[in-house]
C-alpha cells in the first residue's frame, strides 16, 4: 500500500510529498506509547503500572500524540522515500502535521530539496596547468639556508642594526590624546629585522638604529567591517596607529658551517650534506606536485562549472552559507576576537560567503553527477583506507573516528566526499589510489 497521497515540484529543485500513515499504524504505535507510559505512570490511587490504558490516554494525551508523532514520522518519511525515487539532499522539513482521531490515518506534508537535473556535456577535455615540479638551485639552498638560521645562535654586536639582526626593543602605542609614550612603559619584544612576520613599517624604523636610541613610526592598518569572500573585498575603513620604540640591543645571526655535521643535526638520518640536499629536493619536489595537482583539480573544477550552468537548491546554499559563517566565527575565536563584540554585520558576512557557497555546491553536484555517470563508487577498503589514514594523523583508532564522525552525523557526508575526490581523479586521469603519499624523511 502507497503512503504517498501526493508529489508535486514546489520549486526548483523543491518537491514538496503528501504521506499518509495507515490507521492501523497509527493505532498500533498508540498502544505501545500507552504501555510504555502506563508502565511508568505514577497517578493518584493506582499503583505503579497498573493504571488503566485509558486513564493513561486521557491523562498524557499530548505527550502521547507527540510522541507518536516522532515515532512515525521519520519511518513513514523512510518509505514514502523509496516510494517516490527521489534523492533528496536536506533532510525534510515537515511542514504540517494534520490532527487526527483515533481510528483515522495520520497525515504530513514534507518538503525536501532534491538535485537538479544535470545533462552531462565534455567531460572528458580539460586544459590543465602543467607546472614543473623540479625544484631550482636557488629554492634549494633557501631551504638549506632556513635550516641553518634555525640552528643559528644570536651574537650580541656593537654597530646599528640592519636587516637580518635580532633586535630586542621597548615598544608602546602613542594614543590619540594623551602625552607622547614613553617606550618604557611598553612591551619589550626581539623583533628579526625584515622578517616577513614584522611590520614593515617597524623594520624600516629599526635599520640604522643603535642600542639605545629610540625612534616613532606610524602603520596604516585597514579593518575589515565584515569578511570577504572569494576574490571579493568587503567595506573596510584605514586606522592610523602610532608608535615609540626603542632599542635595547642589537644580535646578528652566526650560521653553523655547511658540513655533515650540520646535516645530522637536522635529522640523524642524514650522514652527509649531500643526503641533507637530496631529502630537501624530494621534499620541494613533493610540494610542488602537491600544488600542481590541485591547480589541475581546480582547473577542472572550473571548467565544469562553466560548462554546466545549474540552477542550485537554495535550500542546500544556505546550508553551505551558515556553515561558511560558523567557519569563519571559530577561526575568529581562535584568533582572539570575541564574536559578540565584534560589530559585524552577519548578514552582509553571511552575502560575502554565498559566491564561495556557490561554487561547492555547484561542485558537489556536478562530481555526484560525474560519478554516477561513470560508474565510480567508493570500496569498502577504500574508505576503510581513509579512515586509518586520518585516524592515524589525528592520533585516535579508527573505531574512535568511524564513531566520532557517526555521533556528528558526518559519516556519509565524508563518505561521499571520498567519492568525489576519487571522481576528480578520474577525470584527470589518474589512477585512483594515487592520492596516497609515501612516507618522507623528517627535516
């Protein structure tokens, strides 16, 4: 016996489904409900599981119908499903409810957001970048050269410093207003002159100074009144900040000599420089194929948007677009910034975030459709494959991650994301366990 009553499109990409659920269900669940109930009902004169159905039903009418409700619902939205064929993307959302009257059938009306109809065209001729991979001498021996700073020492020197040196400084913020700061009053910091992590404005007002001396700078700083999305810049105004500072000592840099010596200390798997230069070419090497393949499976990506415009459920973007948000509000907190006192305009963050939102589902659509087109499913060993292989990154077991990413209800939705990275692949050609990576020696 059917329980859908009816189908019909609602939207692009909306349908909205009439179910029924059979009387005898209903009445079914009802007693069952009441049982439950009357086991744990304490009223007045009856004794603990011995009040009669019908005082139970009176007495917790609502409770009963809602729980009924939440019993059904989900299993009859189940058959009424696999009934009508659809592949909704959102879980439904149940509009109405109807009331009903012992001995009649219950009836909701659910609305889901369904995929669009996508008519596959070239999937097959993609221009992909194709940068080298080999890493240049020079991008070798900066390498080399960031190792030795990191096992370098810090000499104390008696002449102005330049860029390069360890300085350590007083540094305080001069406040619109107030008297000039006293650069005592401030923080002191050792700042690497011309390190790209420095203001450069505080760089250019070190050089030439001595231990000692003190000088004031300025810094234009340009704040964002909300985020910006992809390739996009939100309004934003420019605070200038004043400063006093002042040197306290200058330090410059001794390297360790280039030896094999040298070349242990970075990893006692090296015995020789030449093993160290080697290592550090495998390892440039291995970034760069990195980079160059996602080039390529952006390059695909975007070419497939362009030739398969989709008119995208606007249900699934506003998904996409609240968790864009909820994204970007963590990496805030993160950073230190209270979220509640920020002043941002979430609606304006929430509208910079939908060209990115966009794009993804956009993506996800087209790969699912890709997939099934070509018959491209994920093994059972391959997402075990995976799961073992983030398991291990993240220092847990793979049971603690299947149940972790169940209990959030992310398990699918990771399942299926293998699946497209598996399709991208596929449509570059390549093979498909090439995602994995051999294991490197440390540096």
């Amino acid at each position: 016996m059917s329980v859908v009553v009816s189908l019909q499109d609602v939207g692009p990409c909306r349908k909205q489904l009439t179910v029924e659920v059979p009387a005898p269900a209903v009445e079914a669940e009802t007693q069952r409900v009441v049982q439950e109930y009357g086991k744990r009902a304490r009223i007045p004169g009856f004794r603990q599981g011995k009040v009669p159905a019908h005082v139970v039903r009176s007495r917790f009418a609502k409770d009963i119908e809602r729980e009924v409700v939440e019993r059904l619902l989900p299993r009859y939205w189940r058959q009424a499903q696999a009934e009508s064929s659809i592949d909704p993307l959102l879980p439904p959302e149940v509009d109405e409810v109807r009331e009903y009257q012992p001995g009649e059938p219950l009836t909701f009306v659910a609305t889901v957001e369904t995929r669009p109809e996508i008519e596959l065209r070239n999937i097959r001729d993609f221009d992909l970048p194709d940068p080298s991979v080999e890493p240049g001498t020079l991008e070798v021996d900066d390498m080399i050269d960031s190792f030795r700073k990191r096992l370098g020492n810090w000499a104390p020197v008696e002449r102005p410093a330049a860029r390069g040196d360890l300085v350590s400084v007083h540094i305080a913020e001069q406040k619109e207003g107030e008297e000039p700061a006293d650069p005592a009053s401030g923080d002191p910091v050792d700042v690497e002159v011309g390190d790209e992590r420095v203001w450069e404005e505080l760089s250019l007002a070190l050089s030439g100074l001595s231990a000692g001396q003190e000088t004031s700078f300025t810094r234009d700083e340009v704040v964002h009144l909300h985020a910006p999305g992809e390739h996009e810049h939100g309004a934003h105004e420019t605070r200038t900040r004043r400063f006093r500072v002042r040197v306290d000592a200058v330090k410059e840099r001794e390297l360790p000599a280039l030896d094999d010596e040298f070349a242990g200390r970075i990893s006692p798997e090296f015995k020789t420089v030449d093993e160290l230069r080697d290592a550090v070419v495998q390892r440039l090497r291995s970034d760069k194929e990195r980079e160059r393949g996602e080039q390529r499976q952006q390059a695909v990506l975007d070419q497939l948007r362009e030739r398969h415009p989709l008119e995208l459920p606007q249900g699934v973007l506003r998904n996409e677009v609240e968790q864009l948000v909820q994204d970007y509000a963590e990496s805030l907190s993160r950073r230190g910034v209270d979220v509640e006192k920020a002043g941002l305009d979430w609606n304006r963050v929430a509208g910079d975030m939908m060209p990115l939102a966009e794009k993804r589902v956009h993506a996800r659509l087209l790969l699912d459709a890709v997939a099934q087109s070509e018959s491209i499913d994920l093994t059972d060993e391959e997402f075990e494959r995976a799961l073992a292989g983030i398991a291990r990154a993240q220092g847990t077991s793979t049971p603690a991650l299947r149940r972790s990413l169940d209990e959030n209800g992310r398990l699918e939705s990771f399942r299926n994301q293998l699946r497209r990275d598996k399709t991208i692949r596929h449509l570059l050609g390549e093979p498909a366990d090439s995602a994995a990576t051999a294991a490197e020696p440390a540096l």
